[in-house]
C-alpha cells in the first residue's frame, strides 16, 4: 500500500470529526497469529504501523530551541554512574547551547485495523501497548467502530507520569479524529481523578476492530505541544485562587521503581522551616489537596521521578525544578519539559548509601540560591 504525505492538516479527510458509529459485531482475525508465525518461526522483524499507514500529514510544525545550561554545582556529573529516561547527549544537555530541534506531531490514518488483547494490529504491523494478559493472542472483537482515534502509548500505560504529559497531552487531538480510545488498564484513583479535571472520557477497550483508527507521533516537544500541555494546568487551576509561596517538595518515598532519599524527611522539613516550603505526600493526598499545594509555588524540589509531574502542570513559565538525581539513574525528562516551558533546572546528584541514597541539604541549598527568582524571570 502506498503512504501519501500531506504537509498541511488540510489534506485530512473531510468527514473526520463527525459522529462515530459504535456497535457490537462479532468479528475474527488471523493478524495475531500470523504475526507470532512471522516473529517466532520466519525470524522477521514486525513493521511499525505507521509504516502500513494509508495517510499521513502534520499537524504541528517542529519547533528549534537552544537549550540552556541547567544550574548545578562542580562535579555533580562526575558522581553519575548510570541513566533512565536520559539521551546519549545528556552530559551536553546540561552544560546548555546545544541546537535542539524538536519533531513535529503528525497523525497517521490506519484502515481496517485492530486492538486485541493491548496490541494493535494492520497488516504485517504491530504495536504492543501493553503486555498481553492472556497467553494465546486474542483472534475476536465484539465492538465495532467507524472512526477512532489512539491517544495511548505504551510507555503512558506504564508510566504515570509519562501518561500525564504524553498521553494526557494527545487527548485532545484525538478528541478531533475520533472516539479517543485506549485499553482496558485499570485507572489508579489519581489518574481517573485527573480524566475527570481534564474532561476526558475515552474508550477502554479489551478488543475492537477499526474501520479507521488514527494513531499520533506525538514525542516532540514542540510548541503546539507546551500549549496543549498548558491548557491542562489552566483546567487544573480553573476556580482556585492562586497565591504565589516559595515552592513545594514532593515526596517520593518508596513509590514506583525504586529511588529512595534515605534523608528524604530531613531535606523536606529543612526547606519547610529555611524556606516556606510546603511539602506533598501525592501517594497520601487526593488531586484536589495536591491542586491546592502546588498552585502558586515558585519552585518546585523533589527526587527524580513521575511525581514531580504535578507540580511540573502547574510550575509558571520562569518558576524553577530542582531535581535531586539518584547517582544510578540520572533522567532528563523533567529538563525536557521545564525548556519547553521557560522553566529554570537545577539539579543536585546524590551519594550511594545501601539500597538507597542520600543528598546534601548544604548542596541543595547553594543550588537553589544559584537559581534566578521568579520576579527577576518574568
């Protein structure tokens, strides 16, 4: 099949966005287990499904920014002995000036296509959005829908806070295309919570077969993307009055892959009692108290992690993030979005100790009087 590529979203189909049929139908396909035969037996590697996409065209340009230095003290970096979630050019990335060019969001249009079991299926094209929950591939759906659109990605499915700021983020582009659908993966309460403030209401589906189903390259980090992601922080804020403090950290503990601040507590009640700052439980508090919380802080403090994301929807352009990295896994997401959004990134690396680490208070403290004042960013 041929892919045609449009450079504007004029190109799209003219009927997307209407009403979408939505039926329950019986219907069976070969696609999983052939596509087992061609992995286990042919050895042959499965297509990406934008590969088998019948249109593809854009619908945000690529946005190029030079990135700027992070704030941290000598030999911080010295101390890193691994990464997650960080590029090869991290190193680069927080000395800053490096020219980063941002991919732009494009939609790809798949016909006859199928989500069976958290993979979808076209052709000899497949993506796993989850692993499967059961052990032989799913060959029927009895859900039937016109036009869809996937906002899901497999790394938002596991990841909560990669699921706030990518797939949370796609929503609303889906809404645009089609019925917004994802699998059956049950929410946490934080997370139907959030569904509930952005006013999302997507399909969760176990199986469903798609007349057509839009699927998103939606990773770059472009402009159009800081301003759908900003949109979500103003619905988090509509109705709250808004006080500027000083900052917020949140506690990490032991929550999600483990990355535990042995002194955590002791940092946390320093910037308390030294700086004003609040301090959040988010595995404590419900979304309206961390709302609360959040709103109006200068700067946000805490351990590398999903649960900075909170206060990261709510951060103004020109507040600060002040990263405590555990020393075996230095990440870069959260710089990703603080340049996106005219943010100021500092971060301070920690030391071994056990199965966890620690960090020091004195070292924070020199970081965080390093980093420009909101007043004097705006």
């Amino acid at each position: 099949m041929s892919t045609h590529y449009f450079k504007s979203s004029m190109s799209e189909p003219s009927n997307w966005g209407s009403p979408n049929a939505v039926f329950e139908q019986s219907r069976w396909t070969s696609l999983p287990i052939l596509n087992m035969f061609r992995r286990k037996v042919l050895r042959q590697q499965v297509k990406a499904l934008e590969s088998v996409a019948s249109q593809v065209w854009e619908i945000a340009p690529e946005t190029t920014q030079v990135e700027p230095r992070a704030y941290y003290l000598p030999n911080q970096m010295e101390r890193v002995t691994n990464c997650g979630f960080a590029s090869d050019d991290w190193h680069q990335r927080m000395e800053g000036g490096l020219v980063k060019t941002h991919s732009p969001t494009r939609g790809f249009l798949l016909k006859d296509a199928w989500l069976l079991d958290g993979v979808v299926y076209k052709e000899r094209a497949c993506a796993y959005l989850q692993p499967r929950k059961k052990t032989m591939p799913l060959l029927n759906a009895d859900i039937e829908i016109a036009q869809a659109a996937l906002y899901a990605t497999a790394s938002g499915i596991k990841y909560f806070g990669q699921w706030l700021i990518d797939d949370c983020v796609t929503y609303s582009l889906a809404q645009a295309y089609g019925a917004p659908v994802t699998t059956d993966k049950k929410m946490s309460n934080h997370g139907l919570a959030y569904e509930q403030c952005f006013g999302m209401q997507p399909y969760r589906l176990q199986s469903a077969y798609f007349k057509e189903l839009v699927i998103f390259d939606d990773v770059g980090q472009n402009k159009n993307k800081r301003e759908r992601f900003s949109a979500l922080g103003a619905k988090m804020l509509a109705g709250i009055e808004v006080k500027p403090h000083p900052g917020v950290y949140i506690l990490r503990g032991r929550s999600g892959v483990l990355r535990q601040l042995k002194n955590e507590i002791e940092i946390a009640e320093h910037l308390r009692d030294t700086r004003g700052f609040r301090i959040l439980d988010p595995m404590q508090e419900d979304l309206a108290t961390i709302i609360r919380t959040c709103a109006g802080a200068e700067t946000i403090v805490g351990v590398e992690g999903s649960h900075i994301i909170h206060g990261m929807l709510l951060l103004p352009k020109g507040g600060s993030v002040l990263i405590i990295q555990p020393p075996d896994r230095f990440g870069t997401v959260i710089k990703d979005l603080s340049d996106r959004d005219g943010q100021h990134f500092g971060f301070v690396v920690g030391m071994p100790s056990g199965d966890g680490f620690t960090s020091s208070i004195e070292e924070i403290e020199r970081t965080l009087d390093m980093m420009p004042k909101l007043a004097q960013s705006t």
